[in-house]
C-alpha cells in the first residue's frame, strides 16, 4: 500500500499531469452530465405536460358524452315516466302539472308542495262552532260534532274527529278525548288545517317521552309530506317533550332544502336545457334538467358520484371546482404544470384541473436519479482507473529505485572483496611480501574474500531459481538444534570482530524436522548475518528454538536497530531494505528476507517478525515438526 507522503517523490511530475488529466476529465464529465441530466429533465417534463393536456382532453370528452347522455335520459324519462333512468348517488325529480314526484330510497321531510289529501270544507263545521265558541254550548256542539263524524267521507268524518275530542278536553274529559284521537291516527288518509289529521292526532296524543320519539323517528323517516314550517313546528315540538335540542337527519335535511331550491328556481332558470352546482349547506350539488319550469325532469346528484367513474382509472391527480372557486372533488388545484378546462372554453359545468401522478413523478425522478448514479459510476471508475495507474506508476518507479539500490548495493558487496584480492594479487606477484607469515596471511585473506564473493554470488544465484521455481530441495529428517548449532558455529568469528557474542538456548532432543539442510541453513545464516549487521554497539545475540505444538520454532532475537510498524511485510519483499538500514549505512542487496520467506514457505512453515523501532527484532521460523510414533 503506498502510502500518502510516497505520491510527493519522483516521478511526481508525471502523477501531476496524470490528476489534472484526471481532474479535467471529471469536470469535463461533470459538465456535460449536468446539461445531459438537465436536457432529460427538460424532455421529461415536456412529455410529461402533453401526457396531462391528453389526459385533460380525454376526461373533458368523457365528462360531456356523459352529461350529454345524461340529459337525452332526462328528456326521454320527461316523456315516459315509467321508464327507468340508472343514476348512481341522484335523485330524480319529475315536475308535471304541479305536482312533484321523487325518485329516492330517502323521503323528504318536507316538500315545496302542500299535502295533497282531502280537507273538509270548514262551513261543514260553522253551526258546531257557533255553539262551540259563540253560544259556549259544548254539548250541543258536540252532538253536532258526532252527527258529523258519521259521515263517510273520510276528510269530514277526521275534521268533526277532531272538533269532538277538542270539546271533549275542554270538558275535561281527557280519556274520551283520548280515544277520538287514537281513531283519526288508525285510520290516515286526509288532513285538518292543511297537515295530516293523523299527524295532528298523535301530536294531542304525546303523553310521555316515548309517545314523543316515536313520532319524532316518523317524522324523521319523511312519513307525511309537510311544508317547512309544519316539519319544523312539529320538530321542535316533539323535542320539547323529549327535554333535548337534535338536528332532523342530515341526508334527508339536505335532500329536502335542495329539492325546495329546484322548485323555487324553476321559474328563474326557463332554459329548456341547463345544468348547475349548487350549494346546500356545506354539501354541492350537482341539478341537471331538460324541460320547461311547468313540465321539467330533474337529476339532483352530489358532482362525486359524477366524477368518480371518469377519474377512478386515472393516473393523474385532479381538481375539480364550480364557478365561485370551491373545491367539489379531487385535491386543491395545483398552481403550476397544471393542464386546465374551464367551463366556458369546453361547456363544462366546471373547471378541471390535471396534474401528473405521484407515480408520473416517481418515474421522472427515477430517470433523473438512474443518470446521476451512472455519472457517479462513471466518475468512480474514472477515479478508481486513475488511482490504480498512478499506483502502478509508483510501484514501477519504487521497483526501479529498488533494483538501482540492489545494484548499487551488489556492486558495492562485489568491489570490496575484489578490491581485497586484486590489492593482496598485485604485492604477491610484485614479490613485495616481508615475511613468509604475511605471505600465509595474504593468502588465506584471499580465501576468505574469494568465499564471501561466492557466497554473494550463489545466494543472488538461489534467489533467482526461487523466484523462477526452479530450485530444487531435498528434504530429509534432521535434528533442527544441531543444524542450529552448526551455522551458528560459522559465524563465531565474524560476532567476535563485532564485539558479539551468540547465546543459543534450547532442548537437545525432540527437534526433528522434514526439510532440505543447505535451504534452512541460509535462511538461518541470512537472518544472523543481519542480527550481526543491524545490532552495532550490542552486546548478544540470541538463538532459541523450542517444540510448539506441531511446530519447530527457531528464533534469532537481537537488541539492534528493529523495524518500523509501517515496514514489516514490505521488508520481506525483495529489493527492500528498511529505513533504519538505510540511514546506517549497513551493507546488503535487499534479498536475503525474501529468500527466507521463500525458503520457509517451501517447507510449509511460516516466518513472522516482532520488532520495535530502535529496540531490536525477533525473527521466527515456523517448521513442521516430525512426530515420532
């Protein structure tokens, strides 16, 4: 991994050309997927806005074809009554010759027309009056009264009914009276004083809470058809009796003020044909008619029952409003990208408004969010493909300054014994030795340079059949603690001139290992020859090996320079040298850990390092132990 302070050194040129390319290239990509993204939401919304205009067109269509069909059905219904007209949520009014018919499973509680029952003529009852109230006779009135009640016209007999029991209950003979009224309720059918005798005679009849709500629930059921003032006088009179003040019931309340508005507007709208809102209250109401005030058929309907088969299949939000602005179906009009049909430019009753869905909405935004992600995507690789380049920049840049300090480094572990043999050569071959001790001196000088030149060379020679995988090994069990003992005895002499000394510690016995003697042996030199270098000014150097569980474990411990935390993986990689060996100018190539490993991982073990920078390291080599049976 490079870390953030490498991308400074050289070639660093080259990396700042390749950001600002990169930088461009981002903003350059930037750019052009902003106009991308604003050109698609441009057309989005253009397409979007025509979906609505045809939409809008198509529900103004529908909304005339049904109103149009609507009024035919009125028409034909107006000429054939018994014909049935299908509405949904209406009513049907017919108006023919003054009289009012009603199409409705709910009864009016009142109604513009007066009850169309028989009344009596009151000179029927003037000679009874007379002795009722100017002669103060009751009992001749009365007998009058009964005489009366004989009669077989229904309308006579509840009139002279009704007079009786009112002497009656002057007389105080309330239980007689009683019993006149109970006959009038059980026999319907004409009216005193233009409201149903029945109705008057059960409203005499309220004696307690329960005779009052049983003719409130009739009256609230539409029973008998009343003007205004009779339903309201008789309302409000049974809620005396119940001690309560209740509203009548509202659908039957609105139905009954809206067909009073139709009938008190008919002689204003003379139109044959026409159509209208009205409000009732807080509830619209939607009048259609075709025919003169005198003769006229009628659909009074709430616009939702209208509206809702046109909008119920639309992907579009709407509005629906009448011509004072006030909401009749849908949500409020939405103040912008709204396709609009007013009532006069399309011959609508009212003004829609379309606007598209959550859904139309949802996709727009979905498209514009699907090319942000593939800009985002693009702008990732592109940042991606350009930290890996200049991460390969860097690693070939670092791998030639490696191999340049390799070669240096070789070069330098290569002139210095040369230079030794060349220099002892050249006074051997001039005859220039004093004495035949410096002669023997100079001669195993030369062997010494003349091995530690082939060292050099065969290991460089071993790494590169290691990294070719062409070095061979020849595995056979050994006792790990005597090959220890071995290579360390090589380097007496050399921890000697350093002012060392090697300390080894372990079991005598149960080491044995499967591995290839000369392969273990260099790592193990490879790691005390850099014990030995990187620990100047130290005291020991240690030597363990121990059995731990399935493994041989042979550790070199020193108290020298150690390795940064920053450092431990990449040293075992070849041509890297750490810091602290670096600034102390200790001589090596930078391949003697990766053969370790090389060698260690050949033997199915494993080599791992513990160190601290500037108090030492602790290199371990993990070897498959031999178990004896």
């Amino acid at each position: 991994m490079v870390r953030p302070g490498q991308w400074l050194k050289p070639p660093r040129t080259l990396l700042l050309y390749l950001f600002a390319l990169t930088l461009v290239s981002i903003s350059a990509l930037g750019w052009f997927g902003w106009r991308l993204f604003d050109q698609e939401r441009l057309v989005e919304s253009q397409r979007s806005q025509e979906r609505t205009e045809q939409i809008a067109d198509r529900v103004a269509a529908t909304l005339r074809g049904t109103l149009a069909e609507t009024g035919d059905r009125l028409g034909v219904w107006l000429d054939a009554p018994d014909e049935p007209v299908p509405v949904r949520n209406g009513v049907l009014l017919l108006i023919r010759e003054g009289q009012l018919t009603l199409s409705s499973p709910l009864r009016l509680l009142y109604s513009p027309i007066p009850s169309p029952l028989p009344e009596a003529d009151p000179a029927l009852f003037a000679e009874a009056e007379m002795f009722e109230f100017q002669q103060s006779q009751p009992s001749e009135a009365l007998l009058t009264y009964e005489r009366l009640a004989a009669s077989p016209d229904p309308a006579v007999k509840a009139g002279a009914l009704l007079r009786a029991a009112r002497v009656l209950r002057s007389l105080q003979r309330n239980e007689e009276a009683r019993v006149l009224y109970r006959r009038i309720a059980a026999n319907p059918g004409a009216k005193v004083a233009g409201a149903p005798a029945d109705l008057v005679a059960r409203h005499a009849l309220i004696a307690s809470a329960a005779d009052a709500t049983h003719l409130r629930n009739d009256l609230a059921a539409g029973k008998w058809q009343l003007t205004q003032g009779q339903f309201s006088f008789y309302w409000k009179d049974t809620q005396s009796h119940l001690k309560r003040s209740e509203p009548p019931p509202a659908e039957p309340l609105l139905l009954s003020q809206a067909v009073m508005k139709i009938w008190e507007d008919r002689a204003r709208d003379a139109e044959p044909r026409g159509q209208e809102t009205a409000w009732i209250g807080q509830q619209p109401y939607f009048i259609l008619w075709r025919g003169t005030p005198e003769r006229r058929a009628i659909l009074l309907a709430p616009p939702a029952s209208i509206l809702q088969p046109v909008f119920a299949a639309l992907d579009a939000r709407y509005a629906v409003v009448d011509s004072s602005g006030r909401l009749l179906a849908g949500e409020k009009p939405p103040s912008t990208r709204a396709a609009v049909r007013t009532a006069t430019e399309h011959q609508l009753p009212w003004t829609i408004y379309i606007a598209p869905s959550q859904s139309m909405a949802l996709l727009l935004s979905f498209q514009q969010r699907f090319i942000l992600l593939g800009l985002a995507v693009m702008v990732i690789f592109l940042i991606l493909g350009t930290y890996f380049i200049a991460r390969a920049i860097r690693r070939e840049a670092d791998l030639l300054r490696m191999q340049s300090d390799f070669v240096s480094a070789v070069s330098h572990e290569f002139r210095s014994p040369l230079t030794t043999m060349r220099q002892l050569s050249e006074i051997l071959a001039l005859g220039r030795v004093p004495s035949e001790e410096r002669r023997q001196l100079y001669y195993e000088t030369m062997v010494k340079e003349t091995s530690r030149l082939q060292r050099v060379v065969e290991a460089l020679l071993n790494f590169g059949r290691m990294e070719a995988g062409a070095r061979r090994y020849h595995f056979q069990e050994l006792d790990a603690a005597a090959l220890v003992r071995r290579v360390v005895s090589e380097f007496e002499q050399q921890s000697a001139t350093a002012g060392l000394r090697l300390e080894l510690d372990g079991p005598s016995e149960d080491c044995t290992i499967d591995a290839d003697p000369d392969a273990i042996s260099v790592a193990l030199r490879n790691l005390l020859d850099n014990a030995i270098k990187y620990s100047p000014d130290r005291p020991a150097v240690w030597i363990e090996w121990s059995h731990i569980q399935r493994y041989i474990a042979i550790k070199v411990k020193d108290r020298g320079l150690g390795v940064a935390d920053h450092e431990k993986k990449a040293i075992f990689r070849k041509f890297v040298r750490g810091t602290a060996a670096t600034a102390s100018n200790a001589k090596g190539s930078g391949v003697g850990l990766a053969m370790v490993r090389h060698i260690v991982a050949a033997h199915g073990g494993e080599v791992t390092l513990e160190s601290k920078s500037g108090q030492g390291s602790t290199f371990t080599i993990l070897l498959p132990a031999v178990e004896k049976s």
